[in-house]
C-alpha cells in the first residue's frame, strides 16, 4: 500500500526551477491561507515549468492559469493547492490506514494536478477527455517518475471501474454536481469541483458522510467547461 511520503525522491528528478518553486508557495499559495504542509511540500517539488509549453517555462511559476493547447490551461497554483488541500488526503489516510489512497484527476490537461496527488503518496487515476492532451502528459509525467495512470474518456461520467476512491479532483466546470462522481467516492471521500455557469463558478467541497453528502462552497472561480454526459453539452 502507498502512504504519504514527505521526502519521497524521483529519478531523473527535475531540480530547475526550484527557487521559483519556493517564492511561488510562500508568496502565493502560504499568503493566501493554505497551511496543509503535505501539499506545500509536493507544490514545491513538482517542477511545474516541466508541464507547459517550452514558449511558457519562465512565466510558469506566476500567479495566473497558463495556455497549455487545445483550448485548456494548466490552473493557477493556489488554486491547485487549495483544491488539493480541501481533498484532505492525510487525514482520510490517518483515518483508512488499511485502505489504499486513491484518487481520481477530472480534466488531465497538463498532468501538474496529477503529479501534485502522485507526489503526495496518492494513487492517481486521471482521465482526460482530448487524446493528445493525455499522451502528452502521460509522456511528461513518465519521465518524471510519476505513477500516474492517465485515461481517456467522459471525466463527467468518473472511472466506475476503479472506484472507491478517497478523493476526486475535477479541473472543469460543471453545471452542476456530477451525481456519478459522488457515487464513486468512498467512506469519507471529498469530490472538490467548481460548479455554476461558464463564466462565473464556485469552487465546491462534497462530502461524503455515510448515505449523505454535505456540500459547501469554497472560492469564487472560472474554469473551461466539463465537457460530457453529466457536464456541458458540447453545443
């Protein structure tokens, strides 16, 4: 079983960028309220310039979400890590210690979310909906070393076939909470998604609490549409 692994190390880690990467938590994501030490610690490993285009490496660590093709972004690191941080990973772990600490990644786009749950001692299943976006961050991520199994497929629908997991991240907009989502979320599992209209979202927290869940809005935000059966229709 994979646990939380605080001084985890990669082959053929990436250590460019690293003072960047610093400034980039402290000045940004520290400032702005996120404590969970599990996730600034993983925000500061994962070279994040290595998951946007060659054109964008130096802009990479700035506090904005970055073009990465095909219409998507790469999100803007604090919320990566609040999103990250709202999916409350060690303790679901402290909690399930028997159980393995699974995860599903909505919307793969650059890999970054991916690479941030896999450096967290996560088991990341990540399923994106544009094909060359998910060679292309499966490609990064392998080099890098990270575990990440990237799918493509309806990310509104999940991944049925390897749920239970202890957490879903989903990186798009939906117009509302995705109910085959919260089906797939184990004893205690959180879903964090932004939910609303295209142009002005709210960040979500959803809990499940034995048959029920809990849901509460966390940050005001606007992402690309969720795309799919249970999301944006692509008209």
């Amino acid at each position: 079983m994979r646990r939380w692994l605080p001084s985890r190390t990669r082959n053929g880690a990436d250590n460019e960028g690293a003072e960047r990467a610093e400034h980039m938590v402290r000045t940004q994501v520290e400032a702005r309220g996120v404590r969970s030490p599990e996730v600034l610690a993983a925000m500061r490993a994962v070279p994040r310039h290595r998951f946007v285009p060659l054109e964008l490496a130096g802009h990479a660590y700035d506090d904005g979400a970055l073009p990465i093709g095909e219409g998507q972004t790469i999100s803007q690191p604090f919320i990566v890590a609040l999103m990250t941080a709202a999916l409350a990973l060690p303790e679901w772990q402290a909690a399930h210690p028997d159980q393995p600490l699974r995860v599903l990644d909505v919307g793969t786009g650059s890999g970054y979310q991916a690479a941030v749950l896999d450096r967290m001692g996560a088991e990341v299943v990540s399923i994106e909906r544009n094909a060359e976006l998910a060679e292309r961050a499966r490609r990064v991520l392998a080099e890098l070393g990270y575990a990440v199994r990237v799918i493509v497929g309806d990310g509104s629908n999940g991944a049925p076939d390897q749920a239970p997991f202890a957490g879903i991240v989903v990186a798009a907009a939906s117009p509302e909470i995705p109910t085959p989502l919260v089906e797939q979320l184990g004893p205690d599992g959180r879903l964090v998604l932004p939910v609303g209209p295209r142009y002005e979202q709210r960040i979500m927290l959803v809990r499940r609490q034995g048959e029920v869940t809990v849901a509460e809005a966390l940050e005001p935000a606007v992402f690309v549409p969720l795309l799919g059966e249970h999301g944006y229709s692509e008209r």
